[in-house]
C-alpha cells in the first residue's frame, strides 16, 4: 500500500485542534499509533479515532522530556514527531515590542521545536521523520509579525541543521510553510487583515484547509519519502510564487481601487 503509515509511533505536540488534530486523524486512519500532546485537555478528542492523549507544555523542557518517556515506555520507540505546536499574534512593531512578547513566541515556537528533537531523537532508528512547522512567515518579513517571524526563520534553520547531523543515523528532518490556514490561531483578534489579504494575494484566492496541510505532513512521514531531508516546503496557495492576478489587476488598477 502507498503511504501507509501502519504501526508507525508518532508524537504529534498541539494535537488537539487545527492542523494537528487534522494530521493526527489522518495518521491513525493511515495505520499510524498516535499520541497527541497538548496543554488543553484533548483526552475525549484523542480517544475518539484511537489516539492517546498527553498532557504536554512544550515551552517546558521537562514537560516534552515526560512526554517521550511515555511515549517509549508505551510503545517502545518513536517513527515520527511532529512539532506542530505554536503560538502567534498581531503585536506591536520592532520598535515597541517586549521582551515578554518575544518571549511568549520563541519559548514555544523555538525552544519547543528543540526539546523535541532532543528528547525524540535517543528513541529513534533509521527511518524515522521529524516535520517541523514553520510558516511562510520563516521566510519572508510580516509587519507586526515580528517575534513570531523570527521564532518560525528559526524553525527552518534548526530543520537544515538537525537534517544534517541526524542523516547519518538515518533520520530525515523537514518543515513545512504553511501560508493561512483555517485553524483556531487565525480566528484571534487582529488576524482579520490577514484573512481578507490572502484571498486576493494567493493565486488559489482562498485561505487553506488544516487537512490539506496534513496530506502534506502523510507525504513526508511515509517511507514512499524516502530521500527528501532538510526541505523547508511552502504549501501556501501560491503566495509566494508572485503578484496573484487579482492582486496584479488591483495595482493595475490605480489607488483607492
């Protein structure tokens, strides 16, 4: 069978909403042995399509070091880890922001993608996958955006990293960009421009869906993927490709149109 995923441990960190649940539901369909880490009780969620639950602050080394030993001790090893959980917000400029707002997105976003590895790693052999997720904003600047772009470049360079020193053992580190998604995370306050931009700057002129981005997240993890390492992989409805028509007629168009 193309793709399949049977018996494959796999940790999924913000498993319970958005593009986690999302790859989570998919991977247990696709034969994989789930479990979901999360800070939110996702316990009824994860028991639903035959996930176990953990509860998990990736912010907090020891936290994601439990997490693993569970992991192992249940199941023996660890195929694939995923480290989706993250956090993002509207903020001030970089002239105005804080320490506790930088804070508040490299502690997850960074530190969270790091003690994953660390503690993931010890328990894996040749064939395993890590996916990281960075965004469309870990490669390109976003006004406002600033602690949150930063944490997600850092993503990417940690991916290129870790694919280089864990290729040898046979373990394939990537990451994908996702461009907006339709996730709990952009149903915040302020995220409005956001969602009303990319219909007309992405030439698919529509906001993605978290299960688009978990076929992306089967494709990577399944041994059919062999040889793809160290990609930082935009799936974005073309954002990133140039001017969509919609946007390229707009400025044709003139000021006020």
């Amino acid at each position: 069978m193309f793709f399949s995923l049977r018996d494959k441990v796999t940790v999924i960190t913000g498993g319970g909403s958005g593009i986690g649940l999302a790859t989570a539901r998919r991977f247990a369909t696709a034969g994989a042995k789930v479990v979901i880490a999360n800070r939110s009780d996702s316990s009824s969620i994860a028991s639903s399509f035959g996930a176990t639950y953990v509860r998990t602050d990736v912010a907090r080394e020891e936290d994601v070091a439990q997490l693993m030993t569970w992991t192992v001790d249940r199941h023996e090893h660890i195929d694939v880890l995923i480290n989706n959980a993250a956090f993002g917000q509207v903020g001030p400029t970089v002239s105005e922001w804080t320490t506790q707002e930088i804070n508040a997105h490299l502690q997850p976003n960074v530190l969270g993608v790091a003690y994953g590895m660390k503690y993931a790693v010890p328990h894996m052999v040749s064939g395993g996958s890590i996916i990281n997720v960075s965004s469309i904003g870990g490669l390109i600047g976003v006004p406002t955006y600033g602690a949150y772009v930063a944490s997600k470049f850092a993503v990417i360079g940690l991916t290129k990293t870790a694919a280089i020193e864990l290729g040898p053992q046979g373990i394939r580190v990537n990451c994908i960009c996702p461009g907006t998604i339709d996730t709990p995370m952009n149903q915040r306050g302020g995220a409005d421009a956001e969602l009303e931009a990319v219909k007309i700057a992405a030439p698919l002129g529509r906001i993605g869906k978290p299960e688009e981005v978990a076929a992306l997240m089967h494709f990577l993890a399944a041994d059919d993927c062999r040889y793809v390492t160290g990609e930082a992989i935009t799936i974005d409805g073309g954002w990133l490709a140039g001017p969509s028509i919609a946007l390229f007629e707009r400025m044709l168009s003139g000021p006020g149109q």
